[in-house]
C-alpha cells in the first residue's frame, strides 16, 4: 500500500529531530526538576544517551524487514492472527499518543495562551489540520517539515540567545547531589517522551525511506541533535527560572520565554518558545496519527488509508477530551504509568520482535 511513497534521508533526519523536540522541551523539565533538582541538566543528557541506544535496537530491527511496515512485519513473523493482535496494540498505543498530545495542546492554548477559549473549540481546529495533513499524505508532510525547519530552528537560536544574560550559575549547584535513583528515574522520563515514541515511525522508515544504511547514520545524528535542544531548554529553566519554579510550573520553557528582557525594549517574546511548540507538536501528532489509520488501513487489508481518516479524525478529537479527565489526572499518569506504559511498547516489544526474528533467522540456516 502506496510502498511506492520514497522520502529522502535528509526529510527522514528533520522529521526525527522535529519528532524528538515535541513535547519534550514545554513539559518534561518540569518533572526532570521534580526528579533531578539541580541535576535536571545532567538527567537530560544520560537520557538523550538512552535515546541513542534505543535508536540502535531500532535500526537492528529495521535490519530485518527494510522492506516492510511494523504490521505487515508482525504477521509475517507472528503469524496471521498474533500478528494483527500485537498490530492492533501498537495502532492503539499511536491512537492513544496523538489524543494526548492533541490534549496537551488544547491545555496548553487554554491555559496559557487563550484562557476564555474552550479547550474542545482548540483540539477541533489543530485536529482539523492533522487530518488535512494525513490526508494529503507522507510526501507532503515531509516537505512541510523541510519548510518549517529552519523557522523552528532560527526561533529556538534567538530565545537561548535573548536567555543568556539571564543564566545564573549558582542556580546549579551542588551539581551531582540528586542521586543515582532520581537521575535514572529523569532519564527514563526523557528516553519516554522523546524516543520511545519512535516506534510509530516503523510505518515510515525504513520501508519509505531511500538509502537505509544511510538513514540510519542519519537517525542516530538527528537524535543527538534534537536531544541537544532539549538538553539546553532544560539548562536554562534550572540556571534561569531555579529548580523550585521549574519544577512548579506546568510548561516551565514557557514561563522561561517570559523572563526576557532586554533594554526594556526586547520583553514578552514567549510566543517564541509557542511557536516551536506548535510546528513540532503538529507533526508528532500528525506521524503518531498517520501510523494509527495506515496501519489501521492495513490491518484491514486496504489499498489506500484515506477513507478512514476523516472518521478516525473526529473519534480523535472526541478522545483526546476524555482521555485525561482533569490536569491532577494526567500529572499522576505522567508521573508514575507513563514510564511502564511506554517502556512496553517502545522497548520491551522490538526487543521481543528482534530476538524473535533473530531466533528464526538461525533456524532457517540450520
């Protein structure tokens, strides 16, 4: 289905980077801080180290089906019905990704940016928009990326530029004082929100990716390069805002954007740190929606997804406003199920599907 779909290596690298921002840099330093205190900074680049060794698992399991999706994989390696059953675990997990960062949106809007606009009136607008994008397929949203990219990346330089003079280095110290137990906990937090989720990009790579050897260089760079991003927005929240406002704040890079102020000329400019959030939040709901209905699409056995994306687009919209019933819930969910419930899918599941494969693989030789 649509296999004739190719993206280049360089699209894959920004989508990764993009994908890898996300969430990750409004929402996780505050619970790094909860976690790491002042060690928030060094939590976030032991975790971008395990996002690189979970990129690893993932271009070892590519290795083994370059030529097809996650679910056609599933069922030729698990067979017809074990496969779609673990198929329709991993579409749920997608389904279950894009609600919660569309809530996360619509929170966001309706608590920061636009306090008397409903949250229901902002996810139906930016689900509109997912839904055009998936629609109109890989190789649109991919050059939209490639557009937007050096946009996101111009907005992220002029904000850690305009937040230098406000670095207070003291805010740091005592460095190494969290602890082993809290940092890993930190770590496993940002490994969760940034890479784990990678999974839903088996729909897309390696099967719509030309030159897989090198897009697999490319995957590990593009990681490192958004886990830098993330490591610097965590710097500042800790040496600008101090751990205690980091950790009390709900969207702490947020809050971070505010403390700008140059000459009294140069102030109110976190719309800066807004406007990353928006392109990079669209396009992982988007990836994390287009691997829910193709992989729907092809559970079904259908030739082409996009009949089914305007119907799953509104059931979308309906969930992503029950799927955390208040902002204590979804605080608890982070906090203590998100870790397993990631960690599952986004670890224990390609380890399982790798050692099986490889296991075959040495009998077929026998």
């Amino acid at each position: 289905m649509l296999k004739d779909v190719k993206i280049s290596v360089r699209q894959f690298g920004v989508l990764v980077i993009i994908y890898t921002i996300g969430t990750t840099i409004l929402i996780i330093p505050s619970g790094l801080a909860a976690d790491a205190k002042q060690d928030a900074w060094l939590a976030a680049i032991l975790g971008v180290c395990l996002n690189v060794l979970i990129v690893c698992l993932y271009n070892r399991v590519a290795n083994y089906f370059p030529n097809m999706t996650l679910i056609e994989y599933n069922e030729a390696l698990f067979g017809i019905w074990l496969g779609k059953l673990l198929s329709l675990l991993f579409i749920s997990f997608s389904f279950i990704g894009a609600a919660t960062v569309l809530f996360y949106m619509g929170n966001f809007i309706n608590t920061q940016v636009m306090p008397e606009t409903p949250i229901q009136a902002a996810n139906i607008i930016f689900a509109i928009v997912v839904v055009m994008g998936v629609r109109l397929g890989l190789e649109t949203l991919v050059h939209a990326a490639e557009i937007f990219f050096p946009w996101i990346i111009m907005l992220f330089v002029i904000l850690v530029l305009c937040l230098l003079p406000e670095i207070d280095m003291v805010k740091l110290q005592p460095a190494f004082s969290a602890g082993v137990k809290p940092m890993i906990k930190a770590a496993l937090s940002v490994a969760g929100t940034s890479s784990l989720p990678f999974i839903a990009l088996f729909m897309v790579y390696p099967v719509h990716v030309n030159q897989v050897d090198k897009a697999k260089k490319a995957y590990l760079a593009s990681t490192v390069i958004g886990g830098a991003c993330f490591i610097i927005i965590t710097f500042l929240c800790i040496s600008v805002l101090g751990t205690k406002m980091t950790e009390r704040h709900m969207f702490p890079s947020y809050a971070l954007a505010k403390q700008i102020s140059i000459g009294n000329f140069l102030e109110r400019v976190e719309i800066l740190i807004a406007g990353i959030w928006f392109l990079t939040v669209y396009f992982k709901t988007t990836f994390y929606f287009y691997g829910f209905v193709t992989g729907l699409a092809q559970i079904l056995n259908m030739k082409d997804y996009r009949p089914l994306v305007f119907p799953l687009g509104m059931i979308l919209v309906v969930y992503s406003l029950v799927v955390y019933p208040n902002v204590a819930y979804m605080t608890e969910f982070d906090t203590k199920a998100y870790i397993p419930y990631a960690l599952t899918f986004g670890l224990l599941y390609p380890i399982i599907m790798l050692g099986v494969a490889a296991a075959r693989k040495s009998l077929y030789k026998k």
